[in-house]
C-alpha cells in the first residue's frame, strides 16, 4: 500500500508539471504549446478555420473531399484545388490518402482525390487475397504476386500524377501477424519498398500505416521493414 501510494503521488507531482529527480536526471512534464501539430483525415470544412487556427501546424497528412460521388467529381476536384492552394498558402505541406493494398470500383468511390486504385485500371490476370471485412467489392491484392503488385502501383503512380502533392500517406500498408491475420512480411516489404521508390521518384514523401506490435517483430522482420 505505502508503494502504491508513493507511485500515485510520483504521477500527480510530474502530471502537474512539477520537476522530478530519477536517477540524477530532472524532468519537466512537457509543454505541447513549443511543438507542431500533424492534422490527420482532414476534410471538406477544414478551410473554414481562422488562419490563425493553423499557426503550429506544419503537415496535412492527407486532405480530401469526401461527398465528390454528391457533388460530382468536376465540383470535387475544383473545391479540393481552391483548398488545397489555401492551406499551401499558411505553409502547411498536404498530402494526399491511398490504400495500400486495396482496389475499388470507380462507381463506389466517394472521394477526390481518389483514396483507391480502381478495380477497372487492374488488368483481367491480377491475382487477389479476398475482400474487405463487410464489403465484398473492395478487393485486397495479393502481395506475393509481381505481376499484381506492379499494375497496382503503376495505378498508384497514375493517381498521383493526377494530384502532385509534397506527401502520401498510403493506408493498410501491411498487417504484421502480431496484429492479425494477413499475407506474408516479406512480400508486404516488397510491396511498401516498391511504392516507396514510385513516390520518392515524383519527389513525395510517404507515410505507411501499419499495424504491428513492435516487441514482437523479429530481428528478420526489422530488417524487411527496413
């Protein structure tokens, strides 16, 4: 009890910002007013903030309209340019969203930019690894395959090129299997490596998202990933 009461008391005094001595090394609890934030998801309304709104944020992992299949593409495209040049303007970097693995048909897309590679842009031979849980229309690509994975991303290089943007953040990347059931590491690697390379080629960064309990990763699974 006394050691339990001791740690609340330890966690009280940091959470208020108290400095606390461990091992010779004093600590302050930091001040999230000297860093940047990263705005993540952002949509259509984004640009009715005040200016000033924005003024410790440096990155938009990904913007995008998403009511373009309500509005049409045209309207889309245009509300997403006018946008997109406002939040440049405040020296923001925003990026564009794409899944990594998944395919979509165009009549089911419902955002500009598009957030998949369309169904109809993969060549009749592509190899796929099932659907999407509850959506029986939005294919997942089998990574083990060359010849699937490199008419997906030339399809993600098409995307692109449409919308030239400093950034990409590329979705459901890979699932390593301390998250869950998926395909092979090695061929999600492969896969994230050669969409890594369609990217820096156009000159944008990427950020993958992928799900995975670091502690469990072996020493090959770093290296892959690497």
């Amino acid at each position: 009890m006394k050691r339990a009461f001791v740690s609340v008391l330890t966690l009280a005094a940091v959470a208020a910002g108290v400095a606390y001595s461990f091992s010779g090394t004093s600590y302050r609890w930091h001040d999230s007013s000297q860093y940047s934030r990263v705005i993540v998801n952002a949509t259509q309304g984004v640009e009715t903030r005040p200016r000033q709104w924005f003024a410790q944020d440096k990155l938009i992992t990904d913007y995008a309209i998403t009511n373009a299949d309500a509005i049409g593409r045209d309207k889309a495209a245009q509300e997403y340019e006018a946008t997109y040049r406002r939040l440049e303007s405040y020296g923001l970097a925003a990026g564009t969203y794409i899944s990594g693995t998944a395919v979509l048909p165009e009549a089911r897309e419902t955002h500009w930019p598009w957030s998949a590679v369309p169904l109809e842009w993969m060549p009749a031979p592509s190899r796929y690894n099932g659907s999407w849980p509850a959506m029986d229309y939005r294919k997942i690509i089998d990574v083990t395959d060359p010849a699937t994975r490199h008419s997906f991303q030339q399809g993600i290089k098409r995307l692109w090129e449409q919308t030239p943007a400093p950034v990409r953040f590329i979705d459901n990347a890979g699932i390593h299997r301390s998250a869950g059931k998926g395909q092979p590491w090695s061929s999600y690697c492969a896969n994230i490596e050669e969409i890594r390379k369609v990217g820096e080629s156009m000159g944008s960064l990427q950020i993958f998202n992928i799900p995975v309990h670091v502690g469990e990763m072996s020493d090959e699974d770093t290296r892959l990933l690497s």
